[in-house]
C-alpha cells in the first residue's frame, strides 16, 4: 500500500443508515452527579473506567454506548463496526495473529466503514474504512501524518480476507490522509474530537466542529452518556 507525502486525500462516509441493534445501557452504575464531577475534573481520554464497564473510558465501550440504543434517530448505521480501543495496539505488538479471533463473529467486509480507534501513549486518533472505496482513512486532529497505522491496517485487512477466502477484499486497499479537518490547539482534547469523528462518520455527517465547540461537546457527550440517545 502506497503512501506519498503528498497524498493527503478527503475520508468518505457512508449514504444509507439503517438502525443499529440495541445493547444495555450502564447510566445506572454511576450517580449523574458523580459523573458530572469525574468529567468536570479529567480529560475525556485520560479518565478512569467506571463500574461495570471494564474499559478505560476515552475510546471504548463506555464512550459509543450512545451508539446502540438511538430509537430517536432511526437512520443510525447497521453497517458501521466499532472496534475496541485495544484492538490496534495488540495488532501492532502482536501482528494478525494476536487479533485473528477478535472478529470472528463479525463480518467485517459486510459493513461499510469500520471505525478503529488508536490510542499510541498519550495520543488518540481514528482510522476509518471505507469498505466499498477500499480505503483506510487516518484522522487526527494534530494533523500528524502516522504512516504505520494505515499500513497496519491494510496488512490486517488483507490477511483477514485471506483467511475468511475472500480474494477481491485482499488487495486494492488505499491509505489516506484527512487533512482539512478542525486541529485541536490544545493537549487534551484528542479524545473528544475522535469521538467526534466517529459520530459524525457514522451518521454520514460533515464536520461542522472545531476546536472552540469541545467544551460545548464535552458537555453533550457527557448527556449523551447518561441517556443513552445521540444528538446532532
């Protein structure tokens, strides 16, 4: 997979959005006030998992819960897969066969974008795939250009389609750069715009955010949490 320094392109996103499944919600396992206070006091991606997540709370489960119960917006994807926040690094560390099996009740090549976040030290970005374009999209919002990542993607996406024997999904995949998006100007709220990103990329969404709308986003995603329900 080639990536020139030049090739900063435009991600894409998906045209039809069907409903997502519904998946139990954790807003009982902490009080409102509670949360409030932990959101008020730390970064997004810097904050302790809550009980009865199990997960660091920036980038995971906890984080795209609002994702699956959504019966207010009904045009949400079916198509799209959220990976786990650990996925990328165990690939990365551990090649295809430390995450062989993560997948292995999911069709990803199915779907239309796969949404993998990547979380490196004290850093988060996304990597989006677009499924049908056969692109892996590299979203961050320091505009830093980390050429590994879509090369471990698309290594991974190969060998995944070898090993479930589908040939046409093993070659032709592009690496891309998303360049003209909002930059964070701060160190703490990458977090927040990758949750941005995956929201907005899964809904189909241009991004209408910057910098100077995080804390007002903060305070949504935070209301999101707790209800369960998406806003746009």
């Amino acid at each position: 997979m080639e990536l020139p320094p030049e090739n900063y392109h435009n991600g894409s996103s998906p045209e039809d959005h069907p409903t997502f499944e519904k998946s139990p919600s954790w807003s009982s396992s902490f009080s409102g006030r509670r949360r409030l206070k932990l959101l008020q006091m730390a970064p997004l991606q810097s904050m302790r998992c809550f009980p009865g997540m199990g997960l660091s709370w920036g980038l995971t489960r906890g984080s795209l819960c609002p994702f699956h119960d959504i019966d207010s917006l009904s045009v949400f994807c079916f198509q799209v897969h959220f990976f786990n926040s650990f996925f990328y690094d165990k690939l990365r560390t551990k090649g295809y066969e430390g995450v062989k099996r993560w997948t292995k009740n999911v069709e990803i090549f199915n779907k239309q974008l796969l949404l993998i976040p990547i979380h490196l030290e004290v850093h988060w970005s996304l990597v989006c795939v677009n499924v049908i374009k056969r692109t892996v999209t590299y979203f961050d919002s320091q505009r830093t250009l980390n050429r590994r990542c879509p090369k471990h993607i698309a290594k991974y996406l190969q060998a995944e389609a070898i090993k479930k024997d589908l040939p046409e999904f093993a070659s032709g995949w592009k690496g891309l750069f998303k360049m003209n998006i909002a930059r964070q100007n701060n160190d703490s709220d990458c977090g927040a715009f990758v949750l941005q990103y995956c929201k907005y990329l899964a809904l189909g969404l241009p991004f209408t955010f910057c910098q100077q709308d995080m804390p007002k986003l903060r305070r949504q995603i935070y209301k999101e949490l707790c209800h369960c329900k998406l806003t746009v």
